[in-house]
C-alpha cells in the first residue's frame, strides 16, 4: 500500500503533505491549530501534540514512512495556514532550526489588508515587543522592541481590499499582522490588530525555500493558493 499524502489523525482531520525527504516534512496547516508545546494539554487543537500521539499509536501515515520523532521548526499563528516544516530528527531540527535563526529560510506570505497601500512595493523595519497592556499582543516598540524587518509587495486589488506579498526576513511574533496595522493595513479578520472576519484570518503561508545544508540541495516548498484567492475575491490573480 502506497505512503498516504496526508497526516490522518484518530479523529480524521487530514493535514496534506506539501513535501518530504530524508530530513524534514512539510505539511499544509490549516486554520484553528495551535503550536504550543506538547505538554500544553488546554486545548484539543494542540497540533504537535496531536502529531506525537498519532506516531506513538503507530497510525499508517506515519508508520508506512518509518516515522518515529516529528517537531515543527518554526511556528504559524493558530489562525495563519498554510507551509509548516517538521525536522524528522532532532539533528534536522537543529541545523533546519538554524536556517531560520540566520535568516537564511526564505518565507513568502500572502495577505488580503484592508484598504491601499500608498506605495508597490515597501519595507518595514519597525521593531516589536510585547503589549504589557494585552497579554498575546504585539506592538511596535521604537526604543527596545527587537528588529523585525518585512519587505511587502501590492499584487492586486478589488473592492477596497488589496492583495500583498509579504517577506518577512526576521520572525517575530505576529510580524505581518503588526507591520501591515501600523500601514493602515489591517489584515482581514484580524481580531487582534484590525476586526473580526467571518472568513477567519487572511494570511496564508505559501512558500519556503532554502539550500539543505546536508546535501546543498535547493529545496523549494509551495502550498496552493487557489482557494484562499477565491475566497478573498482574487480568483484572477496569478501571485507567481
């Protein structure tokens, strides 16, 4: 029987997978999981722990590609879809997780904001700290927030809404969401910088790329993009 192209946990939510080698598997999340670490037990929606515990009960997807250890890497809002890697090992989880640090992992986002923006294309180097008045929030914190650093691009817009790719090069918490706010940019269905949506957030992770540092193979992760268009009114669209 042939590998499934999905994650299938007990309860049947299916997670596709986008790709995989030797050292990491990429899958697209979707809206509603959180990554918190494993032993937060507050939620059912705990996505590394759901993870783990289908390995552990030996379930087909894994067990059929001799799975036995399975860690994100970095991490999405729980609210944000799209490209999630996993490192296979935990010596993958370290030199993949360093990519990352050294901002060597190319990160393309795409975003529907409300209203538009004044210029194509733009970067923002605002610095973040945490919101000492909201616990979970971020806010831009000229004297000692730390460096965050988005480049942003308008790739269309429809019915006062704009369509923009986003490159963060930093990955700090909440960075496009924040960044795109203070533009007066609010991202759709934004509870927490902009207002609530009914379509959830509108931000959706389409793209990592990197060179393997084990086999200096170019590695290039992309996640579809067609229905989160189509929902926002970009159907037409070609964001390559």
């Amino acid at each position: 029987m042939p590998k499934p192209p999905f994650i299938e946990l007990a309860d049947r939510s299916r997670f596709p997978i986008l790709y995989e080698d030797r050292s990491v598997l990429a899958i697209d999340k979707p809206r509603g999981w959180m990554l918190v670490p494993h032993s937060w037990q507050k939620t059912s929606r705990n996505l590394q722990a759901a993870i783990t515990s289908s390995i552990a009960a030996g379930d087909f997807w894994a067990r059929s590609r001799g799975i036995k250890f399975l860690r994100h890497i970095h991490r999405l809002d729980a609210d944000t879809t799209g490209v999630l890697l996993f490192a296979r090992s935990r010596g993958a989880l370290d030199t993949i997780g360093d990519l990352f640090e050294s901002r060597q992992m190319q990160k393309t986002y795409l975003a529907v904001a409300q209203g538009e923006p004044k210029e194509r294309e733009w970067i923002c180097r605002l610095p973040l700290a945490p919101d000492a008045k909201q616990f979970g929030r971020m806010r831009v914190d000229v004297r000692s927030g730390k460096d965050a650093e988005t480049g942003f691009k308008l790739l269309a817009t429809h019915a006062g809404l704009s369509l923009i790719e986003a490159r963060p090069i930093t990955g700090r918490t909440h960075q496009i969401r924040v960044h795109l706010a203070q533009a007066g940019l609010p991202v759709v269905g934004d509870e927490l910088y902009g207002r609530p949506d009914g379509k959830g957030l509108a931000l959706r992770a389409i793209a990592l790329a990197y060179v393997d540092p084990f086999n200096r193979h170019r590695v290039s992760i992309r996640a579809p993009t067609e229905s989160f268009l189509a929902a926002h009114g970009f159907a037409d669209v070609d964001e390559a």
